[in-house]
C-alpha cells in the first residue's frame, strides 16, 4: 500500500508518492493499493483537475482507505468532498481538509523505520 500526494506545487511529505497531474494520480490509483489520498484542486492552467480524479475514483470504484482534500480553492474543496461523500463506501474515511501534522509526523517516522 502507498500513500499519494496530487499536487502540481507543493513538496511532497515524507511517506508519500507525489502525482504532480490527474494523470499520474490515475494512473496510480489504477496500479496500486492506496491507503491514503491528499487531493488538490487545481492543477495548471487548463489541465485536469482533482474533479476529474474523483470523477475516476466514484467510476472505477478505486477508494483509497482515506482521503483528504489539502487543496487551497474552497470550492474546489467542496466540489470534492461533496461528490465522494455521496458515493464512497462506508469503510472509506473522508476529510475536507488537510492531513492533520501529528498524522504526517507518524506517517513520515514509519516509512523511516
């Protein structure tokens, strides 16, 4: 299981893969087991969005155990967390914010080990 990081801008955490596009987050999502999803928003200038990975994960049916959204657009926040609240299963953990710190500092000191 790995945990993935969607996000054009920002440095990855420790313990995490980085998609830098929807591509690259697809097509993780379509090769490996997730345990845990950060999803920005916005990805570029006229590029796919996080949408069109939730878009994926709801079609697909390829949940991560957990999914937080840490992207910076409110909207695009609640666009997301909206539409996965609707179809996730129930054993699917889902967040409209960030990875708390305390979690990544875990996550981080257990790929350390």
């Amino acid at each position: 299981m790995i945990n993935v990081f969607l996000d054009d801008y920002r440095a990855c955490p420790a313990g995490f893969v980085l998609a830098r596009s929807a591509d690259e987050c697809i097509m993780l999502l379509q090769e490996c087991d997730i345990a845990i999803l950060s999803l920005d928003y916005d990805l570029g200038w006229d590029q796919p969005t996080g949408m069109d990975v939730v878009r994926f994960i709801i079609a697909s049916q390829r949940f991560p155990q957990e999914i937080y959204m840490h992207s910076s657009s409110f909207e695009g926040r609640r666009g997301m967390y909206e539409l996965l609240y609707q179809s996730k299963p129930d054993k699917v953990e889902l967040y409209g914010s960030p990875v708390p710190y305390a979690r990544l500092t875990a996550i981080a000191n257990t790929r350390e080990e």
